[in-house]
C-alpha cells in the first residue's frame, strides 16, 4: 500500500511574484502609511527638543617656506609647520589655556567660560575632539610648496559664543606660533653667544691662526646677535588668517526635518517588508486549508488557484473501489 501524499503542493516556500508583492502591500496600506506618518512625527518631535550646536569657521594660512634672509628664515621663524601639527597643536594643553584666555578677555560670562573650559579638558582627557576641530581646506592642493589653507571649526550652543570661540582659537594658535619663533630667537642667541665666548677663549689661548680670521667671525657673529636683539619684538609666526568667523545662521544639529524624513523612510520600508512577509507565510496557508474544502479565495493569486485546480483533476482521476 503506497503512502497517501497531499493532493495539493507545499506552497508555503514559494518565491512571491511582483504582482503578489503589490497585492500584500496594498491590503496592509493603511497600516504601514499609519506606522510612518507616526514614527515621523515622533522623530521631528524628539529632535526639536534636543539643544541646539552652532558651528562657526575660520580660515587660515600657513606658510612651508621663509622669505629670501637666511637668518630670517633659520633664526626669527618658527620651522614650518608638516600636516597635521596645526591640529595637535589646537588640541594641546597650551594652546587650550591660550583659548580660554582669550575667551576671559572677550568679556563671556564666567560660567560660559567655566562651561568651555570643563568641555574642553573632557575633550583632551578622552581624546575624542568635537568642540574645537582643524582641517585642510579640501580645494587646497596638498603638495603646494608655498603654503597649506586650514579650515577651523568651533561648535557651541548660540551663535555668538561658536563665533568667539573660534575666532579666539585661531588668535591662540596664532600667539602659540609666535611664541614658537621667540623660544627658536632666544635658542640662537644662547647659542651665538657661546659661540663668541669660545672665541674669545680660543683667541687669548692663541689658538686662532690669524687675527683677520678672530675679527671676520666674529664680527659675523656679532652682526647675528644685533640682529636677533633688534628684532626680539618684531618675530612674526607662520599662520595668517584669511578669513575671520561670523554668526551661523542655522545651527548644524539638531535638523528635525532631516531626521523625520530619515525616521519615515525607514519606517516605511521596515513596515513595508514586515507586511510582505507576514502576508506570504499566511495566504499559501489559506490557500491550502480552502483547496481542501473544494474552493479557493477569490483573491488568491492566479498561482495558488491553477494549482489547486489541478489538484482536484487529480484527486477526481483516481478510481474508486
């Protein structure tokens, strides 16, 4: 005696069709548009009431090369800056302390700054910089031998308070570079000096073969000192600005309508595919337990009706004993 087998196929692990993929999202229409106008909704709402971050930018300059005086270059310059110093160097202790100086200054509230300054001690401790960042301008080209166009950015939470910010660090970096060039003047001056003291040792010792060599050097080495002397108050750094920041005038986060429409288009393709497969693993099931009563939905698809057709051609072909 064979086995007896179901007269109809197993339907349930059917690939769907399109037409039956439009069938199953327009019976559940109502839902899914209900779920993402909601979800929408809901998302415009939450991100309105997160607090507002502004973002002011400057732009500066820094120079990869001196002017045409050697000791210009070598003695009242700091050594120019390789990529990626500009923002260690903002992201330092020293230059921190300069901003929140010069933020003092700029007559901000003491809370304000107290609030600034915690920020930015949390920045450095973690490593992780929001608050203060420095980049290339991406329109700079990166292997110019002249100089390199950073971009700053200062977030905080008024319009203001972002402008001040950052114009107060590209100021500080500006005091940081100059103070850069004072400590390399003041390294050459030692260094002069000792060098003309060991002259002078080496001369009374008579270890100068001739006096023309004792006064050409050091008369070189006296015309370096008046020049680094004179010039004490006048080094200059390698970073100018370019361009100073101004109010925003939209903040950068939060962006309500943004998020709604990111919060709906998810929703909706979430509920979308949930209907789809929740429509799929049902309707072969309807199919079969009414193939089984001799009749099939009306709206079942044409697939599941010629099946079931045939499986009662099928049925009503085998003889009866």
């Amino acid at each position: 005696m064979m086995p007896s087998s179901s007269p109809h196929p197993n339907t349930t692990h059917r690939d769907l069709e399109l037409p039956q993929v439009i069938h199953l999202l327009r019976r559940a229409a109502l839902p899914i548009l209900g779920v993402t106008a909601l979800a929408g909704v809901g998302a415009y709402l939450l991100s309105g009431l997160q607090p507002k971050v502004y973002e002011a930018t400057s732009s500066l300059f820094t120079e990869q090369s001196g002017g045409n005086n050697a000791l210009n270059d070598s003695l009242l310059r700091p050594s120019p800056l390789p990529r990626g110093g500009l923002e260690q160097a903002l992201h330092s202790p020293a230059v921190v302390k300069l901003v929140i100086n010069r933020l003092r200054a700029a007559e901000i509230a003491p809370a304000t700054v107290a609030k600034v300054q915690a920020d930015l001690q949390a920045e450095l401790s973690t490593g992780g910089f929001k608050k203060l960042q420095v980049a290339p301008d991406s329109n700079s080209p990166s292997n110019s031998n002249s100089g390199v166009v950073y971009i700053l950015s200062a977030r905080a939470n008024t319009p203001e308070l972002a402008r001040v910010l950052a114009n107060s660090s590209v100021a500080a970096l500006q005091l940081w570079d100059i103070q850069r060039a004072q400590r390399r003047s003041e390294q050459a001056r030692i260094a002069l000096e000792l060098q003309l003291n060991v002259l002078d040792r080496t001369a009374q010792d008579g270890g100068l073969s001739t006096d023309s060599v004792n006064d050409q050097t050091r008369a070189a080495i006296l015309r370096d000192l008046i020049v680094i002397k004179t010039s004490r108050q006048s080094v200059s750094g390698t970073l100018d600005v370019i361009a100073e920041a101004v109010n925003p005038a939209r903040p950068v986060t939060p962006r309500p309508q943004r998020t709604a429409a990111l919060a709906a288009l998810l929703t909706l393709l979430f509920a979308g595919g949930g209907a789809v497969l929740l429509g799929s693993r049902r309707q072969p099931t309807e199919t079969a337990v009414a193939t089984d009563r001799g009749s099939v939905p009306a709206d079942a698809p044409a697939l599941y009706r010629h099946e079931s057709s045939e499986a009662r051609n099928v049925t009503s072909s085998v003889p009866q004993r």
